[in-house]
C-alpha cells in the first residue's frame, strides 16, 4: 500500500462521517423521508392516487422495521411530521414515530396531515390495475408509460360520476408538474419554515410526492426525473442548512445526483437494491453507513464481520469467504480499516461472487 492511501487512511480515521459532522453543527436541521408501506393496491398494482387503500400486513411490518431502523440509528424523535390524509401515509406515520421512539416521544411529536402531500391524482385511470389489458388497448404502452413516468404528462381527467370523485381541493387529474407545484408551495409555506437548527423533521408521503420533492431539491434534469424510484418504507435522509440549502454529499444515483441517503438494513436491502441500483454510488454507501457503528467514516474488520452477519447469518457456508474477500487489505490484528472507496472496489468483487443477487 503506497504512502498515500496510508495518510488517507489515517485522516479518514480521524474524521467523522460528514453527515455525523453536519447533524451535530448547531445550524443543521435534519430531514427524513418516507414513502409508506406497502399498500394493498400496490400489492396488486392499482393506479391509487388519491383513492385509499389501507397496508397491507407486509406495509405494517415494513414501517415497523422503519422504525426500528431509525431507532438504531438514533432518531428517537422528530420535532415535527408531515403526512398525507391518505391512510396509508399516516399509519406509516404513526407506525414509525412509535417505534423510533418506543412510544416516549411518539406523542410529543406534532403532526400534521396535509391533502398537499397526498398522492398523485391519476385522474380517470385511479382504481384500475396497471395490467389491465383494456387500459393497455386503448392508450397503448407508450402512452400509459408517459402519463406514469412523464413530468408534463396528465392521464385523462375524471369526471364527476366516477366511483372515486372527490370534491375539491382534488383534482379531476394531475401530471408530475402539477404535483410538484401543489408540493412545493406547501415545502415553502409549511415544512421549510419548520427546519429551524436542529430541529428533525420527518415527512411520510407517497410516490410521486415525494418524487416531486426530490427532483426539486436535488436539481433533478428533466429527462432523469424518470429515473428517480422511491422505496417503500426506506427512510432518506437529508440535512438543511439555515438558508434552506441541502449540505448532505452529492452520491451518485440513476438521476445523475442527489443528496438523499437511504438507510440501508437486512431487511429493506431488496427493495433499496430495486430502486436505486446495484452497483450505484448511493446502494454502497447505504451500506457502507449501516456498518460503520462508529461513524468515523472507515469500517474496522470487527464492523465488516457485524455487517456481513447481519446480511448473511453466522451458519452461512460462504460467510468466511466472502469476509476474506473483503479483508484483502486488512490486516490481521484488525488493525486496518477500510475506506468507501476502497470498500467500494472490494465489497462489490465479494458480493458479485458470493451473493450475486445483492449487487449488480
């Protein structure tokens, strides 16, 4: 190893993780999101919109682990929640805020539910299922896949004798634009004059809420704001300086770029590794934080052994295989570490090998 790495190493090592650093500068609020659980229409894709189907038992478990998820890593309270009046959102809600805080804080924290945040309102084609091979004949699939994944793009309007019309303030129909607009004003008069220093705020929403929030913050191009997949029931995290400006490091993503930083655990890695990619800057850090304990942004041959333990299981036979793929520059004596980049390069070799379905 040349002498460069090693005073990386060590500057490293004596560096906590940024995001540590910035969450404890006395001018920083913390933002967490969250899409909720798993729906019953998402369990049998549904255009959902602003209909209301409750979670299904899988949601409950997924924001349950949220909670405990957020727990471990210490967010034991929010100031503040935001949430749809979707119920889908604001059982997840409350689901997660019990337990982060072992229900001690959970009813300190204030909640807010907005129709700003509900969902998307995909107009006439809300309550039918996404296969549906009528949908599909009429509009075709280039057409469907604009009104889905397009920025401009509305599904035809609904009408007053729709089984699901609402009143207003719905909508009869919306595209991501007009979603976007409905979010921002509400980010600008409500949630961003919340995020005073220190302060933890968590939003609990849907989709395409959320997707309209973060193609806002993260300066998203146009034509990525397709790429841009948000998982159920993973938290993401962001820190807001005074000026209402987001400091977290830039990650790659499959949108060029963005600031949020997914959580990872055992238990979400199948739904963040379908959303933000394999191999991707922002699946590896997730990663790489879940395992660094200590947040001195380098992990020690006692964290990569926790880690591959809890994603794998001690009786696993490829266990010690793949920890001596990872340990390649570690030395025995633990007392080596590794650094994202250079965990990035090993961690990935040993998964490709030994758990294929983990990284791309």
């Amino acid at each position: 190893m040349n002498k460069y790495r090693l005073m990386n190493r060590f500057f490293s090592s004596c560096t906590k993780d940024p995001l540590l650093r910035l969450s404890e500068n006395d001018k920083i609020a913390t933002l967490v999101l969250i899409r909720h659980g798993e729906s019953i229409w998402n369990a049998d894709p549904t255009f959902s919109g602003w209909c209301d189907p409750a979670l299904t038992e899988k949601g409950r478990i997924e924001a349950s682990e949220t909670g405990k998820l957020l727990k471990s890593r210490g967010f034991t309270y929010f100031d503040r929640a935001y949430t749809s009046t979707l119920q889908r959102a604001f059982q997840t809600c409350d689901s997660v805020l019990n337990e982060a805080s072992s229900g001690s804080f959970a009813n300190n924290t204030k909640i807010e539910k907005a129709w700003q945040l509900n969902e998307r309102h995909y107009g006439a084609l809300q309550g039918l299922k996404k296969g549906c091979p009528e949908l599909l004949e009429k509009y075709g699939a280039n057409q469907l896949e604009s009104w889905r994944r397009g920025f401009h793009s509305s599904p035809p309007p609904m009408t007053k004798d729709h089984e699901y019309y609402l009143p207003p303030p719905a909508p009869l129909t919306e595209s991501l634009s007009d979603c976007q607009d409905r979010v921002k004003k509400y980010w600008y008069d409500i949630i961003l004059p919340s995020l005073v220093p220190k302060s933890k705020v968590l939003i609990a929403a849907h989709a395409n809420t959320l997707r309209a929030l973060v193609s806002y913050i993260d300066k998203v191009e146009l034509d990525k704001i397709p790429n841009i997949h948000i998982p159920n029931s993973i938290p993401c995290v962001y820190h807001i300086d005074k000026n209402g400006e987001v400091v977290s490091q830039v990650l790659d993503s499959a949108a060029g770029a963005t600031r949020g930083h997914y959580m990872f655990s055992p238990e979400n890695a199948a739904r963040l590794k379908s959303k933000i990619g394999g191999t991707s800057h922002s699946y590896i850090r997730a990663i790489f934080n879940s395992w660094d304990v200590n947040n001195d942004n380098v992990l020690s041959k006692q964290e990569v052994m926790d880690g591959l333990k809890a994603v794998m299981g001690t009786e696993d036979p490829t266990f010690a295989a793949m920890a001596a793929k990872i340990f390649e520059e570690v030395d025995v004596d633990g007392s080596e570490t590794l650094d994202l980049e250079e965990f990035d390069e090993l961690a990935v070799k040993a998964f490709q090998k030994f758990l294929p379905g983990m990284v791309e």
